[in-house]
C-alpha cells in the first residue's frame, strides 16, 4: 500500500485532533476519509475539506474507489493517512484486496448500546466481533487518541 502511513478509526473522521496532532506527527500530504455514505453527501463532503488544513490534500472517497486508487499506486510519494468510521469498514477495504497490517482505534462514541473498552473506544457486539475479524487476519490494532499517548495494545481489551 504505497503511499499509506497511518490508518484510523475514528466515527468523526476528520476534527480537531486529527487536524491538529495526527497531521503533524505524521507530516502527511493527504487525508483521506474513507466511508461510503459521507462520499455521497455533498454537505458532510464539504464540512470535512473545510476542517482539514489548507496544506494538506483531502480525499473523501468510497470504499471501492478508495481501495482502487490505492491498488493502482495513485499515492505513491504521498504520505497519506486514511480515517474510517468502523472496523467493519477495514474488513471491507481488505475484501477489496488491500493488504492492511495495522490499525489505530483513536475514536468510537460511547451510547447505550455500545459496551465501553476505554474512555474513547466504545463497541457494539458486530463491531466487537469486526476487531476479533481483523486480529484474526493478523492485524495488529491499537488504541491511541493522539500520538503522545501511551499506545495500548486492543488484545488487551477484549
């Protein structure tokens, strides 16, 4: 996967702590928010180009275009970070053929049907079920907010 420095999930994809800590830390050139609905929403699609910094290059794509352009090596050069809403989404771009060997889970909500694995991770049982999916494919996933954080191992979780 050329091009591709980091990969979140985050359910508020691009905000604050992205823009303001992820970016930097990464020294990326692109974002890029993978998810299907909001690539189909003009208005979400507007909101998130306006939070992104104007020196870096925002994508907001769906999953099939994504995994195409990454698979075809259009990010080659680039420093790209991807930003999903879910794991379900991850296992989706792996069934798309590409090849993810690390996660970071920065930010799942907390609501009442979701079961609480940190302060910022919060799970449904299905998503609960996608994490042990990728794990299972051997996908090492850890829980860190910003970078200056203490990464947490998500084995340790559930």
């Amino acid at each position: 996967m050329k091009g591709i420095v980091h990969i979140r999930i985050d359910d508020r994809l691009l905000h604050g702590q992205v823009v303001a800590f992820w970016s930097n830390s990464l020294q990326i050139s692109r974002v890029m928010v993978i998810n299907d609905e909001v690539a189909n929403d003009e208005l979400q699609k507007t909101f998130l180009r306006m939070v992104a910094p104007a020196n870096i290059r925002t994508s907001i794509l769906t999953k099939e275009i994504a995994a195409k352009n990454i698979l075809n090596d259009k990010y080659l050069g680039q420093k790209v970070m991807i930003i999903v809403k879910n794991p379900k989404d991850v296992l989706d771009l792996m069934d798309l053929g590409l090849d993810i060997k690390e996660v970071n889970a920065g930010g799942m909500r907390f609501n009442d049907t979701r079961k609480r694995l940190t302060k910022a991770i919060s799970v449904t049982p299905e998503e609960e079920q996608a994490f042990v999916k990728m794990m299972d494919k051997g996908i090492k996933i850890n829980v860190q907010m910003v970078p200056k954080d203490t990464s947490v191992d998500f084995k340790t979780l559930i």
